[in-house]
C-alpha cells in the first residue's frame, strides 16, 4: 500500500489504520509531496511496485490459475 502525507482525499491516518488491519503481510509506504493523484505517475512510486511485484518467474506459481 502506498499513500501520501499530503492527500487531501484520505488522511494518513486512514491509510495507517488500513496497512495495519491488514497485517503483517502488508508492505506499506509513505511517500512526501505527491498528493492524492501524482503518486500514480512517480517514478519511485512505480519502481517500488515493480519491485514489489518482482519478475514473472519470481511470482510463477504464487497465484492460483484456474485450468
């Protein structure tokens, strides 16, 4: 999960609360300065969900297909 501080939309807090309702297994980031609509399109925002999602051959198998 990531948000930003200056999200008008949603306040950090809501994402906190979220993140941490979510457990453990959630990776959440904060990033600064970005707003509710430009961190779709921040370079560090799209490098961290790439490296989140990692390669196709680092995640073969880890989602059910169906047949």
């Amino acid at each position: 999960m990531i948000h930003d501080r200056s999200d008008r939309m949603v306040p950090a807090v809501d994402a906190t609360l979220l993140a941490d309702a979510h457990g453990p297994l959630t990776r959440f980031v904060m990033t600064e300065g970005l707003g509710h609509y430009r961190i779709l399109g921040a370079d560090a925002v799209l490098d961290d969900v790439s490296s989140f999602l990692g390669t196709p051959s680092e995640v073969e198998g880890t989602v059910p297909t169906t047949a």
